[in-house]
C-alpha cells in the first residue's frame, strides 16, 4: 500500500507571505489544513482520490447526478465531482473517512445494523447526504428521507431508509446518555 500520495498535497506555510500571484488555496479536509497550488478547476474529487489517496469518494458519472461523490463542504453535502478546487478556499471538508470521531457516526452504525448495502459503491454519498439531512432535521419522515437525490443501482432505498430513521433513533440514544451533550 502506497503512503504518500504520488502529488502530495503541501502543509500550509506557517507564516508565508503571500504574493498577488500566490494561487495557493488553503483548505481542511477532514480536520486537517492543506495547502493546493494545482490547476484550480480540478474538481475536488480527484483531489480528494487522486492526491491524498481518501477513496472513499467514489467516481460514479462526473456530472453531479448520482451522489456517488458527495462529501460535506462546511456541513452541506456538495457533489465533489463537479466542485472545482477554486470554490474551496478557507473551507472544511468532510469525506466519508473523516465522519466517525471517537466511534462510529450513528449514520454508520445504522447501516451496518440495518445491513444496507448490495453492491456498497454508493454508500458513502448515501451516508453523507444522510448527515446532512440529519444535521438540518434530526427527526425526518419518508418524504425528507425521499428528497435525498443520491442514487442507488441496486435499489436499496428502503434499507437506507430504515437506516436513516436508525441514525436518527441512535443519536437520540446518545444524547439522552450523555446527558443532552452533542
């Protein structure tokens, strides 16, 4: 297994100064800060795969219709194949890789409960819509799981859906025995 990218993404500088022809982006994926001085239409996908090796960001049709891609930009589910580098300054970015923290986000352990995927190439941006979605409505009915426009081949969409209702189940769960903490 390989462990540094093949075009490894540069820590940012700490106190650098910047010129007017300084292209360097400074971004965080997943909690961490990175640096970009690459072409800034690449779109964030290939960034994510190609240089820092997260691959849980699947490519599935490059034009931001099925949610294959989908990851978080500052919570917000945005479809990194069609979102070029350049809108990315200063933002967070989240992947499937970087959503657990100290266990695993009620997301995931719902579909690992509900058993949700078939094939499983989806998965990821099935998950990361379903944190938006739970971040802006922690209690969703079928008709706000139903607005979730990732698609799914093998037509798992009751499991996900189940699943969903699931997270929603556990993260209650989780406050109430934290005591309201989120």
């Amino acid at each position: 297994m390989q462990t540094t990218p093949t075009h490894p993404a540069k820590p940012p500088a700490a106190a650098a100064a910047k010129t007017d022809d300084d292209k360097t982006l400074a971004l965080r994926i997943n909690g961490r800060a990175y640096a970009f001085d690459g072409d800034d239409t690449m779109p964030l996908l290939w960034f994510l795969r190609d240089v820092l090796r997260l691959t849980g960001t699947k490519f599935g049709c490059g034009i931001g219709a099925c949610g294959a891609c989908t990851v978080l930009v500052d919570g917000k589910a945005q479809r990194a194949c069609v979102t070029p580098m350049k809108t990315l300054a200063k933002r967070e970015v989240t992947t499937i890789e970087g959503l657990a923290g100290s266990e695993l986000h009620p997301l995931q352990q719902a579909w690992i409960e509900i058993d949700v995927p078939q094939c499983g190439y989806c998965q990821a941006g099935q998950i990361m819509a379903a944190a938006d979605l739970l971040k802006r409505n922690p209690n969703p009915n079928d008709d706000d799981i139903g607005k979730i426009s990732n698609l799914c081949r093998c037509g798992t969409y009751p499991r996900i859906r189940k699943a969903i209702k699931r997270a929603a189940e556990i993260s209650k769960e989780r406050a109430a025995r934290e005591g309201g903490k989120s």
